[in-house]
C-alpha cells in the first residue's frame, strides 16, 4: 500500500468515526485518540476540562511513543474496522 492509500484509507477510519452517532467504550476512544494524535502528527497537549481525563489521554500518547506516523494509521484502520465489524 503506498502513503497515498494509506492516507486515504486512514481519512475514511475517521471519517466513519465521526460519522458514527453511538457512545464507544472508553478504552476505544483513547485508543483512537492516541492513534489518531500520532497518525497526524498533533502533539498538542489533551485540552480537557478534567484533569483526570487529561491524564488517561497523556498516558495512552505514552504508550505509543516509538510507533511511527505510518504505523499509528495502520493501527487506526485496524481499530475502526475491528469495531465495526463486531459491533453487530
């Protein structure tokens, strides 16, 4: 898969997710948070108004520190098709 269709196809995970009207597990978001931050080189800081939620955010962004921009949008893909496909 070249970088084009990578990211192609990783704009499409996101746009499902945003498409997407149900609550997902908490796990999930910062899941998809963590990969979503890599994948698109974001580096911001977690912008919550509660502290904790701040803090479970910084540490799934820990967690994934030595995966690569590429990788983080494979992981994402994965994680969104995965969902999906259970959920029903």
């Amino acid at each position: 898969m070249t970088s084009e269709e990578l990211n192609i196809e990783f704009l499409e995970a996101v746009e499902r997710i945003n498409a997407h009207n149900e609550p997902f597990p908490a796990d999930m978001l910062l899941r998809l948070y963590a990969y979503y931050k890599k994948a698109s080189n974001n580096y911001e800081r977690p912008s919550s108004r509660t502290p904790i939620i701040n803090a479970f955010k910084t540490n799934a962004l820990f967690q994934i520190q030595d995966v690569s921009e590429d990788e983080a949008k494979r992981i994402y893909i994965d994680l969104v098709d995965k969902y999906f496909l259970y959920r029903k």
